[in-house]
C-alpha cells in the first residue's frame, strides 16, 4: 500500500470551477492522492475550493475547466483555463495561461496516447507532456472516460500537484472508483 503524504502548504490556486461534478470529484481525490486537502463546495486546509461556479472576483485566483460539449464560456479573468485542445470557444475565455489537453492532437500541452488493455483486463495509456511521459495503469476499469481523467489530470496539474505525483495517483486508482458519487 502507498505511503500517505500529508502537504501542509498552500496550492497557488483558490479555486478549481467545473460544471462537470464527476471532474470537480476527480480532481478532489487527485489533489488528496498527492497529499493535498480538497474539498467539494467549502474551504480546505489547503484552501482550494472545487466549485461550479464563481464570481468575477474569485476567478482572479482559479483554474477554470469548461466541458467540452459547454456552449458558453464563465466570466471572469482565471489565472488557468484547462480546456480540450479542440474547443471551439477558447479564443472567448479570459485567462492568464491555457492548459490544453487532447486524446487526438500532438499541439495540446498534455495528450493521451497508446490507449489499450491489457490481457489482465486493465486499462493502460501514456500522458505525455511537454518534455514528460508517464504511463498510467489503472487497476480497475473506470466509470468515466480517459478524456475525462485527462481532463482531472490536467486541472490537478494546474492547481500545482505535480506530474509524478498525479501518475502516482491515478496508478494507484485514485478517483477513479468514486468519480460519478
């Protein structure tokens, strides 16, 4: 069994905004599965809120993760917006830096790649990055899809976890059982 980390530091973010409860959730576990306290609707020791939605003034200090089928954008200026590569109304999003992902384009910031399974039935892909690989296993066959924990993935990694720290997570099947509670 994996050895708890307990982080008592704060994350960068306050904030992490998604309609998608099932990637609020996910995130959520990341975060704790790195060592992060995170909290659905309410203030963790950390101090990251995982909410679906925000005012203008909290959006200064959050990361902003719209569905891909989403067909209006949140307002407000977010210090991230985690968003599909391929979303159409990205150009509409305020925000300081974009953090894209992708299960097809090479041009996103993180891409899953080598999607397959294994004989023994599990579930095997790389995340690769600009400059990282890292390859997931998961130890049971999730109830969301992989754009999904792609999507949770990259709004961890954007709260600050970090990379080695989400793969550890997801390995390990962190937030992938209690994603849809």
């Amino acid at each position: 069994m994996a050895q708890e980390i307990s982080r008592t530091a704060e994350l960068p973010v306050k904030i992490v905004v998604s309609q998608k409860k099932e990637i609020r959730n996910i995130i959520s576990e990341l975060l704790k599965g790195c060592g992060y306290p995170a909290s659905l609707e309410g203030t963790a020791p950390a101090g990251i809120q995982l909410k679906e939605s925000c005012t203008e003034e909290e959006s200064k200090n959050g990361v902003y993760l719209p569905g891909w089928e989403d067909t209006s954008v949140m307002p407000g200026r977010f210090s991230c917006c985690v968003v599909d590569y391929a979303w159409p109304l990205r150009e509409k999003v305020e925000a300081e830096r974009f953090l894209t992902y992708s299960m097809e384009s090479d041009f996103a910031d993180l891409t899953a790649r080598g999607l397959r399974e294994t004989p023994g039935g599990n579930l095997t892909f790389e995340i690769v990055g600009v400059g990282v690989i890292g390859r997931v296993r998961l130890c049971s066959k999730p109830m969301v899809s992989v754009k999904t924990l792609l999507a949770s993935a990259a709004g961890a990694l954007a709260c600050g976890a970090s990379f080695a720290g989400i793969l550890d997570a997801l390995n390990r099947g962190v937030g992938i059982g209690n994603a849809l509670e």
